[in-house]
C-alpha cells in the first residue's frame, strides 16, 4: 500500500511510519519542517514538506494513495478562536480527500468528540469528524484515543512548587489513559485492514481513578503522600491565567475537565471500549514520569 502519514515524526506519526515500513508499504510523510526531511528519509519513508493547510500541497500529496492518516497539529493555543482552527483544518483536509481521489481515511480524533458542546478545546475534533463525515465515498475511521499519559508531565511545576496537584477533577473520577505507541498500533491496523471500516475506533492503555494515578505518580518520585486537591472551575481558571496560560484556553480547559468530572466524557467510550485494552500501563509511565521529574 501507499500510505501518507500527517503529523511529521511525532509521537504518534513516527511509530506508525516505522510499523507500516516494517510491514512492507510505502509511506510518505508530511512535515511543515524541512529541517525533518533527513530524519524522515532515515526511516525508509518519502518527505512531503507542507503545511496541512494548503489544500493544493495536501491533494497533491494525497494523490496516488491508498490510504491517509489525518491529524490535526496541536497548534491550538496559539489560535484566537481554537475550535475554527480545528474546523477549517478539517475542511482543507475534506477537500484535498476529495480532489486527489483517496478513498481509506484514517482520521486521529479523541475521546469525547461524540459531544458537540461542554468539551472545551475537544470540539474541535468533533468538528473535523462531521466535516470528514460528510465527504462522499471514502472508508472513514476516527479514531478517540483517552487522556495521553504524557499530558501529566504538565502537573510537574505544580508538584514542585506547591507540592500537590489541584484541578477541577479527581478522586475518584475514572481517568482513560493512552500511550502513543498504543495508537500507534491501532492506527497502523486500521489503515491497513482488509475488513470493513470501523466508524469510531476507541483507544486505551489503561484505565485508573485519580486517586490511583497520584498515588502511583507519589510513589515513583519518593512522595507517597503526594495529594491531588480538586478545586471549583473559578479556581482552576484563576490558577491557570496565573500560570500564564491565555483566557480563551484557560476557559476551554476547564470545560473539558469538568466535563471529565461529570461523567459525560466518558458515556460514550462505556458503550464501545476497546477490548483488550493497549499494552501501556500507567505502571510503565510512572517509571518515565519519575526519570523525567528527577532530571528536571
């Protein structure tokens, strides 16, 4: 097969590119950096230098393809409107699908994008699954991974400077957790299965309560007692301006956490997880996250 991968050598985009090479196809990866073309060609893979939101640079990327991975590059915080960011990214990837005759699409969404309100920065990825959806004649599978372990890696100023952690979710709130390589594995499945297209695809490492995550995350960096605290919306906002993260994605963050907190997020991943779960467990993180906290 001829598969072009989005997403430059990412953390999820490079252990596809290396999967699918092993596997014997050929792929092309797209980066915006030229600067990647050299580490692309390393692993057997063509680059493709562009931006992802140049719809003529992306059908001709696309064309002669057998299948497609899409992602949408998180360069969200830096938008003024981040949801229209997601949306119009959407729409130039609809359109070079369209144009360059593609028919196998596999899109990285994220859990939570079964909502269309309530989610904060995720309704972005909602969009982009409508806007996907409604191109004619291809073979679509969004794929929703849960919360990416290393996204924990931004509790760690907080862990030492105040010597806890405070956000609006916790306790016992259930967290789905998710290693890239695990999508990795998933996505490198979907593109090249011969089997009918699954819609939506659920992604998950692990699944642990909060609770259980900071006690693991205490233990491996010699704080056993370290707590969690969770704080109203209003305090999580404040804490976030403070930190200097910009009003509009502070708000958004605490919409999606909330959400977290209520349940919604998940109600849709409890009707179809993936069964078995991936091979990442929070037990293998917490070993990274202890390496990472102590040379920092």
């Amino acid at each position: 097969m001829k598969v072009i991968v989005t997403g430059s050598l990412g953390n999820i985009s490079k252990p596809l590119t290396k999967e699918l090479i092993q596997k014997g196809h050929t792929v092309t990866v797209i980066s915006s950096n030229p600067e990647k073309q050299q580490d692309i060609e390393a692993l057997g893979a063509t680059a493709a230098i562009g931006s992802v939101e140049d719809a003529d640079f992306l059908t001709k990327a696309f064309s002669g393809a057998d299948a497609v991975y899409v992602m949408t590059p998180p360069n969200h915080a830096t938008k003024d409107d981040p949801r229209a960011y997601y949306r119009e990214t959407g729409h130039t990837y609809a359109q070079a699908i369209r144009q360059s005759g593609v028919k196998r699409v596999v899109h990285l969404s994220t859990m939570g994008a079964h909502l269309g309100e309530g989610t904060g920065l995720l309704l972005g990825a909602h969009d982009v699954e409508q806007v996907l959806s409604q191109v004619p004649g291809i073979a679509l599978t969004s794929l929703r991974p849960g919360y990416f372990y290393y996204n924990l890696y931004n509790y760690v100023p907080m862990i030492k400077g105040a010597g806890l952690i405070r956000a609006n979710y916790g306790g016992e709130d259930k967290i789905v957790l998710v290693s890239p390589a695990d999508i990795a594995t998933v996505a490198a499945e979907e593109i090249t299965t011969t089997a009918p297209a699954k819609k939506v695809r659920y992604i998950a490492s692990d699944e642990r309560t909060v609770n259980e995550i900071v006690h693991l995350l205490g233990t491996a960096i010699g704080k056993p007692d370290l707590k969690w605290e969770v704080c109203t919306n209003e305090e999580m906002q404040d804490g976030l301006e403070k930190a200097g993260v910009r009003p509009v994605i502070a708000g958004s963050l605490v919409e999606m956490y909330s959400c977290v907190h209520s349940g919604a997020f998940a109600e849709d991943y409890e009707r179809r997880k993936p069964i078995p779960l991936g091979k990442v467990k929070l037990e293998d993180f917490v070993k990274e996250f202890a390496a990472a906290f102590n040379k920092g």
